[in-house]
C-alpha cells in the first residue's frame, strides 16, 4: 500500500498522518497495552529552496510492529530482525 504524496503546507503533512493513524493497528499484548501491530513507515522529503541555495532533508518515521521490546523477548520473529537491519541500513 505504498505510494509517494507531494505535499505542499504542514496542513497536507497532518491530514496525511491523520491517515496513516486511522489505518494504523493497535492491540494489547502483555508487554504493551497499546502495542502497534501494523509496520508502518513514513519518509519525508523536505526540500527549501532559497535564493542561493537549495536544501534537501529526508526525515524517516518507523513504526515496526512488536519492536517496543525486541531486545527483551524470546523467539523474535526473523521477518522483524531482517525488518529492523533494513531499516538501521536505511539511516
């Protein structure tokens, strides 16, 4: 369900993670009472352009499902482990 949305104001930037956090999933597990169970990733690209100068600035947003205690359960699931490399090898 990916797909790139050019934003223009910070009202584009909210109405889209308004979305992003009606579509997320959450749900009790005995680690977290509120416990994301969707992956979610959101990239921002952020480009100023001044009269001299041009800026470009990625801002990474990861929700990984189940990652709130990653180091501290047993049996991790390996889809997640290669999931959390992926995104360590991202930023």
């Amino acid at each position: 369900n990916a797909r790139v949305v050019q934003l223009e104001t910070s009202d584009d930037l909210k109405k889209i993670l308004q979305t992003v956090k009606k579509t997320r999933v959450i749900e009790a597990t005995a680690f977290n009472d509120q416990s994301s169970r969707s992956h979610c990733f959101v990239i921002l690209n952020m480009v100023v352009q001044t009269k001299d100068v041009k800026y470009s600035v990625n801002v990474n947003l990861v929700d990984l499902a189940g990652s709130e205690r990653i180091g501290k359960s047993s049996g991790v699931n390996p889809s997640l482990t290669h999931l959390a490399k992926l995104v360590s090898d991202m930023v």
